[in-house]
C-alpha cells in the first residue's frame, strides 16, 4: 500500500466525475479518479444512453408499422427482442470505451475501486472488501450518483419485478406490463414496451402523470399515450405485489381506498431515487446531508474543508447534463477562475424520450403565477407548421411564458416530435437573459419545427403569423 498525492481525487466516474476530472487536468492540476463500476457511470451503462438506443429502435418499429401512410409497403415485419437489448448494451459499451480513452488523453489516473474517505483529505481504494491503495488530495470530489428507490415489498427479483437496469436487458417481452411511477424513467419505459405490443398499464400517486412538468403538456401527453392504447391510473398507489408461478397480481388502492387487483406479467418500479453515501466515510468528516443528499452551497462545497459533491448525490434536479456542468463549476471555483457562478436551477432543461418527446425549461404556468409573476403565454400547435406535417408528425404543441413587465422568458414546455432537439434554443435564450424582443427578431430556418418556437414568442404577443 502505497502513497499518493494529487490535487483533485474525484470518487464516482459518471458524467459528473469524469467531467470534473477532465477539466481538473485541463487546469494544469493532477487528478485522480476512483471508479468502483464502470465509467460513465448509470447514465452511460445503465440509464440515459442505452435507453435512447432502445427507444430509437422501438421508435423505428412504429415508423415501419406505419409505412402505408408515407406511401411505402413493409410486410413480415418483426421485432427481435434480443437484438435490440444487444444493440442498446454495444452502444454503451461504445461510448464507455471512450470515456476511458478521453481520461487517458487528459492524463488523468484511474483508480479501479470503492473510494471512501478517511478524514484529512485522505481517501482509501477499496477492491474486494480489501484497501489496495491511499490517495491523498488537496480537494476531493464526491460524484457516487444515486441509485432506483426500492420499496419494501417491491423489491427487484429479476423475474416479476424489474428496476431500471432489469428493464434495460428483457428476458422476455411482457405481454401485460405494469409500471409504477410516471416520472421521466417509467414513462420512457412504458413508450418502449407499448410500442413493441406491450399491454402497458401505468400507476401514478400523484394526479397526473410526469408531474414536475406544465400542466398542459402533461395532459396532452395522458391524452396521447391513451390514444395508443396505454392504461394510465392517477391518484393511486400499488399496495401490494402477489406472485405467483407465472405472473403477479397487483394491489392498486384508488384515492377512494378501494383495491382492484390486475395480473401482469412483469412490473417496473420507478419510484424515485436514493443517493449513493453508504459506506463513504462520510461520519470521519463535516458533511451534512438532507434527506439523503449531501448538502453543499452553490460552488458544491460541503461542510468539510476540501470536499465537495455533485450531481445526483448532491440533490436535484437528477440529471446527467446537471451533473457534468456542476463539475465544472466547481473545478473553476477551485482553480480560482472569476468567472465562474452557481448554477441558477431554473436554467436547467428535462427531456423525456417517449413518443411523443417532451421538453421544458424554466417555470410551468402555475409556478409562475404562485410566485406572483403577472404572464403572457403563447403556444403554437405542430399543425400549424409545414415540416410538421411533412413529418407525418402533427401532433404537439410549444408553449412559452413571459413576464408581461420585462419580457423575461420564464418558461418554455414542448410535447411533440423531436423537442428533446429543439429546446437548447430556450435555453440558451434563458440563459442569456434575452427578451421575447431578441426572440421575435430571430430568423428561424424554414421548413423546420424550430419555427413554431418563433410563432409560439409572437403567440404570446398577439403577433403569431400560422395560426
């Protein structure tokens, strides 16, 4: 065992840490990083990017079984379940290769193990149950991300009931699927399985489905999801989980307090998630944690000297491109840079990859009214827009919200195709603090969607030309 001493030791390979270590090195620091998995972290294995890859074939799916209607014949067409998940693993295996090339590139040491602090700016690297290194740095980065909330009852048992990863590699196309939670992750899954002929039911506690999103968008997207045939059950819970030799009977309790039981082949949990900070050394240290996460200020330091944390560990929002930039702002901060400044949260984009895609930035309607905004909302809808319907894709809408006194953009929603693509120009407006004037004087390219986030800024005004 021996001795090492760096600048920066980063604990977590995801695409917090990794971001983070890389920058670290482009500042001329030495940067170690531990990584007890894989790197790239769930998002890259296990999350955001293997489940785009099983969308985009699913999406390609229902594209083929629509061919008539874009004047083409398909016949015999077939899915092969196998081959999609073996896609969606080659392309994460990819791009995790990558990650590792690019640390190389960036001369930053990878360490392969468990890190857990010891106190003092010291960390050991756990393999095994065994310490096969201490490392010692001036600053040291938690970045262990989070993993799926398993609820007593619920727990994954790689044949009835599935988290996330048992999700991401089938054994078997179900034919009833029961998911539980209609957040971003259980929303993409229940697309992915419908889509492949799945007979899809989803349970959500709260009173519609993906909650954090505008009211609006989220009913259209019910109405959408409906419209394929998917079962949606709100203002309920999953009491109970009955299995049986070949399938499991679910408890689902109504707000009323009466229980229907519905047989299902499988059953997704997509309940939340906890962050990772078991086993990290966390007491030796000043850390505080709230309700699980690790608590920092807006540079990401903790209440230790010299420790930080970011990402899905440090809180929300839990998103990879949240996690990346808050590694590098806390690099920055820690090289000295005066330009660097906390992350302002209302900036932040979410994407939900099912069909249709749905987008947002900033304040939801109601969130801008609770906080006393006085607004102006405009929307465009995609049949009012040229490429849209050149698509075949005419269903959807962008919605924007400006306060009527500045002209401020407080929020931009999106459901409809390929938004997931198109938001970045909201946000780069948002982000630039630019007025629905910069907006309007824009010249978007015809034919494209972007267009209808120009008509939607002269929505808000009175002004829109299509519709």
């Amino acid at each position: 065992m021996s001795g090492k001493d760096f600048d920066v030791v980063v604990i977590g390979g995801g695409p917090g840490g990794y971001v983070a270590a890389i920058r670290a090195s482009q500042l001329g620091m030495k940067v170690a990083l531990v990584e007890a998995n894989h790197l790239g972290g769930i998002c890259l294995n296990w999350g955001c990017i293997p489940t785009k890859a099983l969308l985009r074939s699913s999406e390609i799916y229902h594209f083929a079984q629509h061919a008539e209607s874009y004047g083409l014949k398909v016949k015999g067409l077939e899915f092969d379940l196998p081959k999609i998940v073996e896609r969606s693993r080659g392309v994460a295996k990819q791009l995790s290769g990558g990650i590792g090339h690019l640390l190389k590139k960036n001369k930053v040491t990878v360490f392969d193990g468990f890190g857990k602090l010891l106190g003092g700016g010291k960390l050991s690297v756990e393999k095994d149950g065994k310490v096969i290194e201490t490392l010692k740095g001036k600053h040291i980065v938690i970045a262990t991300g989070a993993r799926a909330r398993v609820i007593p009852g619920f727990e994954p048992d790689g044949k009835f009931v599935w988290t996330y990863k048992e999700a991401l590699v089938p054994d078997t196309m179900p034919k009833k699927l029961l998911v539980i939670g209609s957040g971003a992750i259980g929303i993409e899954f229940a697309s992915f399985f419908k889509t492949l002929g799945a007979d899809v039911t989803v349970v959500e506690m709260m009173d519609r489905i993906v909650p954090v999103e505008d009211v609006e968008i989220s009913g259209l997207l019910e109405k959408a999801l409906v419209k394929q045939g998917m079962k949606i059950i709100k203002g309920a819970k999953v009491s109970k989980l009955d299995k049986g030799k070949t399938e499991v009977t679910a408890h689902i309790e109504g707000k009323d307090g009466k229980v229907e039981k519905i047989n299902f082949d499988r059953v997704i949990s997509a309940v939340g998630i906890v962050a990772n900070t078991e086993n990290l050394g966390l007491e030796k240290t000043k850390v505080k944690l709230d309700r699980g996460h690790i608590v920092t200020d807006g540079y990401l330091k903790t209440d230790e000297p010299g420790v930080y944390a970011i990402g899905d560990v440090a809180g929300a929002p839990w998103l990879a491109h949240k996690a990346s930039h808050e590694g590098i702002i806390c690099i920055e901060k820690i090289a000295g840079s005066k330009d660097v400044h906390p992350m302002d949260k209302t900036n932040i984009p979410g994407c939900t990859y099912c069909h249709p895609q749905v987008a947002s930035v900033g304040l939801t309607e109601a969130a801008a009214k609770e906080k006393g905004y006085k607004i102006k909302v405009g929307r465009f809808p995609f049949m009012g827009n040229g490429k849209a319907i050149a698509l075949g894709e005419p269903e959807g809408l962008v919605k924007t919200i400006f306060d009527e006194k500045t002209g401020e953009l407080l929020g931009a929603h999106m459901i409809g195709a390929e938004v997931t693509e198109m938001i970045q120009g909201y946000v780069i407006g948002k982000t630039a603090e630019l007025t629905e004037a910069e907006f309007m004087h824009t010249v978007f390219p015809h034919p494209t969607l972007s267009e209808m986030m120009h008509e939607s800024v002269l929505s808000a005004y009175g002004k829109a030309i299509h519709f």
